[in-house]
C-alpha cells in the first residue's frame, strides 16, 4: 500500500458541503466549474485507489490517496 497525502492550511472545507465536493460541477468559486475533484475521484478510483479527506474550517484540509499495490509478475 502507498499513501500520498497533500495538506493545506486554507479556509477549511463546510460540514455541509463535505458531502457535495466530489459531485460533478460542485463549486462554490465563481469562475470554476466544479469538475476537478470528481475527475480526481473517478480517476483514483479506476487505478484501484482510494480517496478521503479531512477538513477543519480556519484550519485547512488533509487530502489522502491510498493505492493498492499488488506484486508485480515475473515474466519468463
């Protein structure tokens, strides 16, 4: 298993928007469209990963991304 973790120390993320950030075309920024964590999302998942997070408001967000690493085949 490997774990790449990305943090910052931004505004945090709203209890009731925690739900809604990786639907497509949730944004709460006036010029975004809303699709980047949910492309994330589809893409981590499709290589067999996981992603979580965890968010604090005034205190910033902990993005985690856990990829299932299965032995590599020897080739004869």
């Amino acid at each position: 298993m490997y774990l790449f973790e990305v943090a910052d120390i931004g505004i945090g993320i709203h209890e009731e928007d925690k739900e809604k950030i990786f639907d497509d075309f949730f944004t709460l920024k006036k010029s975004g469209t809303g699709l980047g964590l949910g492309i994330c999302k589809k893409i981590i998942e499709e290589h067999d990963a996981d992603i979580s997070f965890e968010s604090e408001i005034s205190k910033g967000s902990i993005f985690r991304v856990i990829f299932k690493v299965t032995p590599l085949r020897e080739t004869e």
